[in-house]
C-alpha cells in the first residue's frame, strides 16, 4: 500500500503533459513490453522540458528515441543496455524504469520542472554574475587551434555576411529587450502604491491585463490550483520516497540476477562449442613473435622521437636567439610597456579570483521598483540563486556586470593585439603581397 502511494504521489508530481499512469512503473519492473512505448515518450518530453526545447507530439518515436539517448548520454548515464535497445521502441521498459530513476536521483528532476513550470505572476529577469567555467578551458583551446586543410576552408566574405547577420539580430533584440523594460517600467510606476502586499507596492504586468480583463482570471486560477496540486504531490512524494527506492533496489536486484543467468547461459554454450585444447598451443609463437615486433618498433619509435625533440629544442634556441636580437634592435621599451600592461591585467584578474566572494546570483529573479529615498532603489527580489539571496539593488548588478564586461574587452583587445602581430609576421614571408588592415 505504501508503494501504490509513493508511484501515484510521484506520477501525480510530474507535469500534467507529461504525467505517467502508476501502472505504467509497475508494467516496467517486469520488463513489459507494453510499457515500453510509454517510457520512452516520458523521457522525452520529460528530458525536452529540462534542456527547454519545444516537443510535439507528432514528433516520430525513433526521433525521440534518439534524442533521449543522446540526452541520457550528455548527463552522464552510462549503463550500455539501455543504448542497445531498439529504435521501435518495442522492448526494454525495465531499462527505461532505471534511467528515469536515474534521473530523479541525479539530477534532480522533480525539483527542476517545478521549478521552470512554475507559474509566474510577477514580472522577472533572468540574471547571472557567475564566473564563466569555461574561460580558462577557452583559452587554453583557443592557443593550440587545430589548422585546417584545403578542404576545410571557408569563404571570408561569408563569415564577414554571418558576422554582419549577427549583429544586426543582436541589436534588433537588445532594443526590442529596452522597449520591453521601458513599459514594464511604467506599469511599475503607474500602479506604484495599489498593491495590497506592500513589500511589492505596485501591479505586475500579468496583474494589470487582469485589471484590464477580468475573464482572464479564469484560466490562472485553474493553472494556479493544478500547481497546488502538484505541489502537493511532492510533498506527499518527499515522505513517501524511502518506500521507492527501497522497491528500486529489489528491481535492480532482479534485472542483475537475470543478466548474471543470461551470461552463464551462455558461457555454457560457448565452452560447448569450443574444441578441446592439447597441452601445446601452436598460437603462442606467433603471439610471442608479434610482441618481439611490437617491442622493437616502440623501442625504435622512442629513439625518433628523442631526436625530434632534440632537434625542436635546438630549433627554439636559435629562435629565441634571433628575437633577443630583433627586441634589442626594434626597441625594448614598447615591447616591456606591452609586457608590463599584459603583466597588470593578469594581476587584477588574479585579485578579482582571489578576493572574498559575494553572494552570486543565477535564474530568474523578481523585478520590484522601489520608492527613490536613500534606503531604497529598484532592485531584485525572490532570487533564484545558487545562495540565497533577499534582495539586490539593480545598480549593484549593472555594476558587477560592467566590471565583467571591462575584463572581458581587456580581453579581446589582447587577443585581437596577438592576431593582429601574427598576420604581420605571415605577411612579411609573402613576397609581392600588399595587405591593407
């Protein structure tokens, strides 16, 4: 009885879209077919709303087979069986039944939905003053780019006409980005007073088109009370989730007794074909010959490869000799001014890692005008942050992302400086070529 509540507080917890019978779970313990189908249009549409993609349902089965595996794959799911399942999805709901535990556990996947269905009655933004992960592995892919041969090759002037693309959708959406605030901002202002909760003190967008149409009221109770009901679910599902995975541990039990079997079955079918082996192998011979080989080739490969590097450290000597000669011709002092200033952006980026952390903010945050007396401005509020935070003013955000925007225009600068000092060295091995930069 408990196991009946747990499946049907969690089928209940899931989006109403995407939200499974409880017979469904308990058909693909037992490895049923018939549930097969259904888990895999669960995951699908589960695992599109997580990487926030539009699905239909009219999408083919083996296109979403496809993409849940690519799915699981990318979040880290490695059990192969369920990647040899077929694209007709006619078997492996027991597979299926695992991976979407999987998934529960791992990522989080209740708290997820919940939190990007949710429904959304004040108007937010989206803000981030993380560091970016991925700067540093940039820039340690962005020194060694691999060269690329004829057959890889790309018209400039097309690149130049996507760039030119680019930009001009950029800034078409980053002015349709300010008319938006700039409205928003008047709703706030114009309703500034009217709210009953006065922390808030004035009507959201979505609360003004209620004023406007009251019919309207309708359609967000409804989407209200069936948020309240999947709330609900979870909590129920929060008490009730030991009896579950306890019932996880049994079926995963079951499916490694049945692997165990199938392997031994056939184990035992293999050594029955096998012929009976004398005492004296006539392959061992040949594999100690081929090893010898091996052996000598590496051996011979290792002395290669000392010459070569023997070779490149003499041929960097002789570089580093000629560039001595050249910085002491052309002029030290622009070459240690450009030194010192590559010496100082590092420094101010190593004081801006190593200085103690503010809370950071990631998601979506609620927009709240405040009244213009010094203890108050427009600011953030209700984040959804890594560390929760109360409340932020706007010109601390705008100013935090501005000394991030320096850095990274710091940045850019030098790398376009080294470029820029690359391209001369190439042009100067061209012999009757002109460039204009």
């Amino acid at each position: 009885r408990a196991l009946s509540a747990a499946v049907g507080a969690l089928c209940r917890a899931l989006p109403p879209r995407a939200r499974p019978a409880p017979d469904t779970l308990r058909r693909a313990r037992f490895d049923r077919p018939q549930a097969s189908l259904d888990f895999w249009r669960l995951l699908y549409v589960l695992l599109k709303q997580i990487h926030g993609g539009k699905w239909m349902e009219s999408d083919a089965i083996d296109n979403q087979i496809r993409f849940v595996k690519s799915a699981l794959w990318y979040h880290g799911y490695g059990r192969p069986e369920l990647f040899q399942l077929p694209a007709d999805g006619s078997v492996g709901s027991r597979e299926l039944l695992l991976a979407f535990s999987w998934l529960l556990h791992r990522l989080g996947l209740l708290e997820q939905l919940l939190a990007r269905n949710r429904v959304r009655t004040g108007d937010e933004t989206s803000v981030c003053t993380c560091e970016d992960a991925l700067s540093e592995g940039q820039k340690s892919t962005s020194e060694a780019a691999p060269e690329c041969g004829l057959e890889g090759r790309v018209d400039v002037r097309y690149l130049q006409w996507l760039n030119g693309r680019l930009r001009f959708q950029w800034r078409s959406l980053h002015a349709q980005h300010q008319e938006q605030c700039k409205l928003v901002h008047k709703i706030h202002l114009f309703t500034s007073g009217s709210h009953v909760d006065q922390i808030l003190g004035h009507f959201s967008v979505t609360e003004t088109d209620l004023i406007r149409q009251p019919e309207n009221y309708k359609q967000l109770l409804q989407l209200l009370e069936s948020e309240t009901m999947q709330l609900e679910a979870f909590l129920e599902w929060k008490q009730l989730e030991p009896v579950y995975w306890q019932w996880m541990e049994t079926v995963l039990d079951n499916t490694v007794e049945e692997e165990n079997m199938c392997k031994s079955q056939d184990a035992h079918v293999e050594k029955r074909r096998l012929p009976k082996v004398t005492s004296c192998c006539p392959w061992a011979d040949n594999l100690t010959g081929q090893i010898d080989r091996l052996s000598r080739d590496l051996m011979t490969l290792q002395d290669q490869l000392h010459k070569l590097v023997t070779h490149r450290k003499a041929a960097w000597c002789e570089k580093m000799k000629a560039r001595e000669e050249e910085l002491q011709k052309e002029g030290f002092s622009a070459t240690a001014r450009k030194i010192q200033e590559s010496v100082e952006l590092k420094l101010r980026d190593l004081t801006h890692l190593c200085a103690p952390k503010k809370n950071k903010m990631h998601g979506l945050c609620r927009l709240v005008l405040r009244s213009k007396h010094p203890a108050s401005r427009v600011g953030f509020g209700q984040s959804i942050s890594k560390e929760r935070v109360s409340a932020v003013s706007a010109t601390e955000v705008i100013r935090e992302l501005q000394m991030r925007e320096a850095s990274l225009q710091r940045e850019l600068d030098q790398l376009r400086e080294e470029c820029r000092h690359r391209l001369d060295e190439i042009a100067e091995g061209l012999d009757g070529v002109i460039c204009i930069s």
